[in-house]
C-alpha cells in the first residue's frame, strides 16, 4: 500500500486539525468529511482543502469502498458504535480520546477492532511531544536507573463552560485521562492503585455540575513505584505540562515549552515568556507526528504504538481515581493482560 | 538585655554548628557546652571556641543561673525533659526538631514552657532559606492569589545508617516533618487531612528496621487548598528541595541552590552545576539567619516566630500520616487551636 | 493575485528547502526549477514535488511568461546578472545571501530592480526567527530605552570544506555577513564604523586558504551606541546563535534553541539539551516566515521588510571589516540614503 | 607564625568590610586602624570591632613592631607611597586596586617589596568569586581545550558621582581594571594588543569629566585567542557580571548569580530574581575568600596568587586601552617577564 485514503467523522475543531496535518503527508488523500451538522462554512473549508465528499452521515464514510481509514473526532459518546461499525468495514481507525465513557463499552469496541483485525489508534497525542519523548527514551535507556517516583502537572490555562463540562464524563475521564495515559508511558508499568483528592477551588459552577477542577491522584504502579498528578482547571499564566520521574540513578524533569527564549531586565524584573497558551500552541508538532505516525503504521502494517489498549487501560484508571474520589479510600486495579 | 549567655547541650555535628552561628552574634557569650561524652577532643575545640566549662551532665547548665538560654541539640528522647527542666529553670529555649516522639510528651513540655514564659523556638531551620522565605512573602503579599495545590519535594542525597533508621521516629517523623512544618509555613493553613503512600526503594534494610524510604503524602488544608510532598532517603545527585504554590492568580516556584552559575557545553553536553550537596551546604546561610533570630527575640523579648506550637503541629501531621500509612485510609486532624 | 506561479534557480540543499516550503503555502505552484546538474535524481525529486519544468537554462524560466516570482539559490557569483535579467523579465526576486561579492554589482543589479518595479527579497533569514524578532519588537516597543550596546554570538558547529571557504568570499562576506544584517535589524540604526580583529585557529587550511576562522568585530552604530560580534567556524557543541541589546531602561537577550526542554540529573551531572546543530535545525521556521512574507509580499504588492538596500548594507559592512582586518584600524562607512 | 597582627589604613567601606571579614578568622587580630578623619562614629565603631588604637597617621602603624601587615584601604593616590613605606617596615601588604595611576609609580613600588621579600596581594577581589573561579579552574583543567575567545561583560548598577569619575583614572583605571585582570586570570595568557572603543551614553555629565561611560574593548593574548570585554557604568537591573570562554573543546559561561532561585509565574509574566545589586552583594562570599588567602598566605608562608605583577600587568593594559581609545587604533603591549 502507497497511498491511503481517509475519512474524517467530525469536523470540529480538532477534525480540522487533523485535515491540516494529514495534508502535509504525500500519501495521503482525504476524500470524505460528515458531521451532523453541515453548514455552508464548512462546505466552502472542505473544498480549500480539496475533500471532495461533505456529508451528514458518517456512514457514507464507511460504505465507501475507496476509504481504508477513518478518523474519528465526533463526540465521545458516538465512540464506540462508530469504531464497531468502522472495524466491522474493515477500516482501520483513528479515535479521539477517550474511546468512551464505559469501560464496559470500550472493551466491547475493541472486541471488534480485535476481531476484525484492523489498526486502531487512540488520540493521545502528548506521547508525541518531543519533551515527554526524550523522557520517555532516557527511562527506557536505563538514564535514571529504577523508577521509583513519577511526578505530572498538568493545569489547562481556562475551564471549559459549564456544558462542556457536564457531558465531559468528569475532570479525571476528561481531561487527567492524558496523565493517565502519560503515567503509563513514562513509567512503562501498569497502574494498579489510585488515591483521588479532588476540590472546587475555580469556580463553583463547576462543583453545582457535580465535578471538581483541582485535584492530587497517588498512583501505585505494579513495578512498585510511586506517582502523582496534580490538576487543575485554570493555570492563569497558560498551558502547565510538566513532569518528572526520579529512580535509583537520577532524574528527568521535561519543563514547559515557551514561544521564544527570550528574557527581558529592567529596573522592575527580569521576564521571560510564558508557557506557549493552550494544547493547540504547546502540541502544534506533536498532532503532526501523531497523524504521521497512525498513516505510517497503515501503510506499513506495522503495530500501533497506542492502542486501544492504552485508551482502555486510561479509562480503568479513570474510573478507579472517580470512585476513590467519592469513597475517599484508594481504589485497586486488577491487572488485565494485553490481548 | 543587651548580650546573652547561653549553655550548649550536645556537642554533636548541629550542636557545633550552631555554636560556630552563634560566635558570629556581638552579644553572645557561649558559656558552657554539655555532652554525655567528653573527649579531648571535645576540651579542644570547646577552648578554641572560647566556651569556659564543658560537662557530662547538662543539669550544671541549668542550674548556672549566668546562663539565660540553652540549645537542646541532643538525641530527640531527650527533648521534652529537658525543655520541661530548662523552661522551670527560667532559661530560653532552642530545641532542635522534633520535639519528641509523642504528641503527648510535647503537649506536656509546651505546658510547661507557657507556665513558665520562656521563649521556645523548634528548629525549623527551612523557614529561614531565603528562597522558601521569598515564596512565603509571595503568597503573603497575595502574589499568587488564593492558593490551590502547594506541592513539595524533598530528596536527601543518601539514606542515614540502619541504626540511625530504628531510632529515627520513622521517615514522617525525621525527616518529612520538616515538610509538614513547611506546608504550614507556605500556605498559611493548618492541614485537616493527610493521605500517605509509602515504598522501599532505596535500601530493603530500611523496610526491614520497620521504615520506608521513599512517599507520597497528599494534604488537605483548613483553607480548603490541596497539598503534596514527595520524599526519597536517597536522590543521587545530591539534596533535592523544591517547592511550588500555585493560585488563582499565579504559581511561585523555589529551585535548588547550585554552587555556581557556570554552564559547560561539549560536544558530549550541556551541564550545570548539582545541587548543593546536603542540609549543612543548602542551609549554611538558613542556620544562621535562624540563631540571630533566636537571639534577637531573647534580646528583645518579642514572639517567636517559630514555636513550640509549629512544632506539636508537625508532630500530629507527622503522626497521622504514619497512621494513614498504616491504615491505608486518610487520616483527618482535628482543629487545635493556638495558646 | 491570489495564485503565484514560482520558478526556482538553483536544486542544492536551500533551494530544496525551499521548495518544500512553498508547497505548504496554499496560493503557490512551483511550475519549474533549473539546475546546471540535471541528474535523475532531481528529475525524480521534482516530479514528486509537482514541478513541470526541470531544465539545466535558468533563461527557460525567466522567459516563461506564466512564472512570476524566481527564487535565486544558485551560487553568489551567478545572483547578480540573474537579478537584472529576472527583473528585467519582470519577475519577483527572492535571492539568497549575498547579493554579490562586490558592492558594485550590487548596486548594479539594485538599480534595475528598482527602475523594474519587482520585488527583491534578500535571504536574511535569522529575521524571521521568533526569538530575534521578538528582541527587535522590544526595542521597537522602548522595552530596553535608547539601545547602548549591542552584542552577537554567532558560531557554526563545523567549518565547511577549504574548497567552499575559497570561494566563499571570506568569513565576513560568507558568515557574518548575517550578523551584520541582524546587527542592523536589531538595533534599527546604520553601521558608521567598523573594526575588525581575526585569527585562524580552527583549522591551518582556512589560514591557508586565505581566511579566517575566528573573529571579533567592534561596530559604531549612526545612533552612537556601540556593538560587538563575535564568530567562530566551529563550536563543539552546536550552533551558538545567541544575542543581546543593552539599553537605558534594561537588557533583551535571545539564547539558543534546545530540542527539548528535558533536564537530567545524575551522580555525575546536571545535563540539558545541547543548542540545536544547525541552521537547518534552528531555522526550520524562520525559513518557513522567510518565504511566507515573500509570498504574501507578491500577492497583495505590499513593502519588502529584508530588501535589496539591505542586502546592500551588509555587504557594504562586511567589505568594511574586511578592509579593517587587513589595515588594523577601524574603516568608517559613509551613509547611503535608501533610495 | 600562627597568629597575625593586622593594621588598617583608610576606614572608608571598603576598609570596613576587611575589618569584619578579618574578624571572622580566629588567628587575627585586628591592633589599629588609621583615617585621615578620625571621627567619634569612626571611634565608637573601632571599639565595638575590638580595634585598639584609631589614629590619622598611618605611620603610627607601620611604626608598630606589633603590626605584621597592612591593608592598604586608602585612595589610590596615596598606594604606591603607602607600599614602599611598609614594605621598608617589613609588613606584609594587602592593597587595593589599582596600585596606582601610573604604570612606573607601579614598578617603583614593586621593586621595593620585591627587595623588601615582604608579601603583597593586590585587591582584585572577584578571582576569589565561586563562579569565576570555577570558569577558571575548568580551563586550566582543558575543559574547553584550547581557548578561542574570551567575553567578559561588566556593567555598574549605577554610576558613581562625578567628583568620583574625576579622581578616578577614568573607567579603564578605575573599573574596567578589574576585568583586564579577569581576563588574564581565566586565560592563563598574557595581553599583547588593546583595541578600545568608547562612547558617553549614560550620563554628559560624565563626558564632560572627560570620561567615558560605555565601552568595547578587544583583546588579543600571547595564546593567539581574541577577548572582548564590554562595560557599561549603568545597567539598570543591577550589577551585570558575566564572563564565556570558548575553546576547541566547549565553552563555559559564568552567570549572574540572584538572590533567590524564586520564579513567579502570572497572567502578565513569568519572573525571576534581578541580579544580586552591587559588589558588595555580589562579592561578599569572594571578599572573605580573598582576606582569608592573604591571611594564609602570610601565616605559612606561601606564594600570593595575586599578586603585584597582576595589578601591574592590569594597569598597563588599562594604560593601553586608554591610548587607544584616544588614538582610535589597536596598542600593542610588550611583553613583560614576571620578575
């Protein structure tokens, strides 16, 4: 296979991102976009950027025999099915996190993918900034000896509305669901204890939307190490993406990324910039090698490096840090074993 | 009251080292100094130093009604009597931290000390780093805001010996309560709940004397903020103290302290400088800035700013995070208030 | 407009760069490239790039009345006549730095251009890198005050071969011509005197070759603040492009670009990134600006910002530093009205 | 000799701080001081410092058997008198810099302590700063291997009055002096050619003086590597000291050192700590390091590291840069051997 052909379900923001992107790649031709709702706005972008096909249903994407994948960046709730009938015609996937709000639900999707021998990708795209990359390698490689700590701060620099945040699945299914994910990259262990502390502290109307915007996880990894991500809703200096993990031989901290490195004294202080604003300034680079990566995989068949798998093992946690939340006990993960 | 005389008991290393802060002080005449052994060694030095009596028995101090304060620097199971002992005999109190290994103890001593209306400062000697200081006034002078998450790491570069380990009061006692002291230094709150995780990693000789060597400890505070400490017995390159406190309206951020500004870059690296190796390195210029103000509210008869109640108040967090550890629940602490 | 037709002069490495980046520009199509060194290498190259026309005659190009913009990346001693024939032709000009290797046939080419009416963009890319715009933005802005001392790093990772420093129209016309722009650029104000001290420390064959491979030149600005730059062929490390501008009210200082942000600590060291190797590397974006303004320059006929009077001027100096090097006193530059 | 008795000349701020600095030393004592204007306040402090005798001849204390060195505080007009005088009086010498305003006055003075075989260390406090000496150390240990280029940027926090800048010997003399002497020192190369450069931008008053207040000096050393120093007398965020050196192997860079490693981080900014302000922050921890070697260097016996032949060798480059920057071109130095 040289070329591919694609189909976008979604034409939001980050679909249209992921237009951009997979635009950059030669092999690829993006013939189709749905959404449910077509404007003519969205006609007039489809055609500048050369999709030929602007539909409402998602299933003309998947009954047209030229797509051989899709991308699916719809709400989460449509997930699941979307990803069960994709497999089902053979397409290969790539799926916006989370896979869904149900562990239950997710499991039965990737029963299909499974099944159906198709390549899905989940959109955890910050395994593809080049800081948590390095970090990553520099485990790997033996830089920092045995893990024995992990640490991750991850503030978003403004809360989504209200509305946003009730269909959200909750701060941890939303939005800790990538430190999650992050935890498990770095650490190259599974989780297998979570303790949630978690407070209203932003704003109130998140709290009378039965959520939290600030909260501390402990993690128990099954390598036996220690982790803990601190969140919040409102880091009003910008995007705070930051981690460590510390073992036996050292330490490696990824800092944020800044616009320019430039530092500015004067007689009141000396300055330098800000963290770059939010996740489409700080991750610009890393949706680009995330989509390169999914269209190499597809065109070479080789493994996705993350999986459904990883999108359920981030939801189990998910779910675990929720229940330790509202019990105030840690909560234990069985061990589930890749298939 | 313009010079003060003052009785060392305990010629240890911190015994010593406040000894040679205190010279540096015009008004201070060092008097006596009292060790439960006495060497030539120690004749020497107590000579050089110009401290006119050295005894087996710290109760020639107490009972030398010249001497007007005393520095307890001997081992922690000795604390509470002599503070008791000390405060009865009307002299002015330093206690190296902590108090005792029992609230109770400490309750009882402080009584003593508040009948008696000595001054009694716990040597907490972080409070008087000029960078923790700094985040202090930042979050006094409202810099940062309200405060949501303080988060503290604390590393030493190597775990003590075994022995030290058995007798130590455990890893929240010797060496996380300083950070529970700086919890309530930075934030400005008493804490109301404490959740802790803890892991040997370092040395399975520490797990078998009953302790552990690395933790997470998550704290809620009266003032509804979250907060978390992470500690290790060993941290390769070398006394790892950082903090940060974030808020609604910012975040403040204290480094490590390096020897030297001096960046290299090879074809092999960039690389700076570690962090000063441990606390006698970090805390040169903290130790001193500690006795002068120990001295300066003997002088002048005014507050202390770190007192016997900052350290019961270490104590029960300490003890109740050994307890969340044992119990794997979290533990909360009820309100005491202040003498 | 609101399509441009490009031809391209010229297939080595910046020419390609190029190229690839025109492609990303929406309004562009890249309709011929010429090369005196047609292989099938480059026949294969450009037809995977969607390039019609492949010829040895860059004439075949300047006579195609379709293109209307040319991109000069052919070696110096060509640009001048194929900025007068291409201006002639009424085509845009982008060419590459340096104009020329002699300040005369600048001239010359310039006063085609001008009675021609085209557009001339000279490659001084560095003022589109974010960090050194941001540092001339602070100075237009008055963020440092009245700017008093300037002062610019700039060194390359490796010598290039004797065979290019040859021809190459020595260090100040090849390397540091840039900095010259960017002295320039930064401090808003024209070069009056130059001073230039040299030495072959590097490599003896650059000594023997005629050139320097080290330097350090002192600049008069016509404002009467004072500048330094300094230049190496070869640091170890990486490309070192880094600079400051002294004023009044304070000081800006850009430093190098790292590929990550990552920090490791080890019992070793404290290591970071080293500066990103090359111009390739630490330009990928300013090169991306660079062609964009000309682009967006052609279509809607606004103001050239790094034009050919520029291009001028940094030859005119690194003539002048030329002359200071071989007489051992500083060289006054009469000032030249931009036309 | 295992104690030594110490005489002060000049008890202005600088004589003051040896005072306390001496006083830290356990082998000193401090027996007289001498000013010009023996005031009650000079008299009261005397005593409060346990200095037994206040004159305003200093001849009291080169007649004083007792006394076995001097400090050499008083202004620099009066050194080179003060040194022969002592040194004829067999007193160890520690002077300020400069030695004096005249490079003969100089070498006159030099030979007498030479004959006199008393030891004489010259005040160029900041060898004895952490940060530069670790630069040093680093290149006599070949860290950056051969050495290509020297930067020394040093700039005032503010310009000393313009009565000061009259008696001064101007700003090569005077302040510059100190970075001819850091040059030497973190070279390990002798100076053979000055280029200055020069201009009034801080203050007309200070031209008017006949002084200069910005400047750019090159270097050219014995070694064959290029310096380059640049000076301001008025950098508005404070005290700007920062020196590189570059070589085959690497560069390391010395930076400004802050008060506290504190970052804030808000909606308008990210700051840090400005500069530490002046010298006498800045240089505290070097002045004690420079007392402390002369006192040990006295006490046994041992080589001065810096010595006459280094306040010589500083003032003769300053001489040079002065000529010229008055004859607009580059001042060859002779070579001078070290007796």
């Amino acid at each position: 296979m040289t070329t591919l052909t694609i189909g976008i379900i979604g034409a939001g923001r980050i679909g249209r991102l992921h237009v951009d992107n997979l635009r950059l790649i030669p092999q690829i031709r993006i013939k189709s976009i749905s959404d449910v709702f077509v404007t003519d706005q969205l006609k007039a972008w489809a055609e500048e950027k050369q999709i030929e096909v602007v539909t409402t249903d998602y299933h003309d994407l998947l009954n047209d025999s030229e797509i051989q994948a899709i991308f699916i960046c719809s709400p989460t709730t449509t997930h699941a099915t979307i990803i069960k009938e994709a497999a089902e015609a053979g397409k290969h996937i790539f799926c916006e996190k989370p896979v869904s709000f149900s562990v239950e639900e997710t499991e039965a999707a990737l029963a299909v993918v499974e099944k159906a021998g198709v390549k899905l990708q989940v959109g955890f795209n910050r395994r593809f900034d080049a800081n948590f990359r390095k970090v990553h390698n520099l485990v790997k490689e033996g830089a920092i000896g045995t893990p024995h700590v992990l640490k991750i701060t991850s503030r978003d620099p403004q809360p989504p509305g209200v509305d946003y945040i009730k269909s959200s699945g909750g701060l941890f299914m939303d939005m800790t669901i990538h430190d999650f994910d992050m935890a498990r990259y770095i650490m190259g262990s599974e989780v297998v204890e979570v303790s949630a502390h978690g407070a209203v502290l932003v704003d109130p109307a998140i709290g009378e939307a039965g959520d939290i915007d600030t909260a501390i996880i402990t993690l128990k990894f099954e390598n036996g190490a220690l982790g803990v991500i601190d969140n919040s809703r409102q880091a009003v200096y910008g995007y705070d993406q930051r981690l460590e993990i510390f073992g036996d031989k050292g330490t490696a901290q990824a800092d944020n990324v800044r616009e320019t490195t430039v530092e500015l004294s004067t007689v009141e202080r000396v300055e330098k910039e800000k963290p770059l604003y939010f996740f489409l300034e700080r991750y610009t680079q890393a949706y680009v090698e995330e989509v390169n990566e999914f269209i190499s995989v597809c065109l070479k068949d080789s493994e996705v490096s993350c999986s459904g798998f990883d999108g359920l093992q981030a939801e189990r946690i998910a779910k675990a840090a929720k229940q330790s939340l509202e019990t105030g006990v840690p909560v234990q993960l069985k061990p589930l074993v890749k298939a």
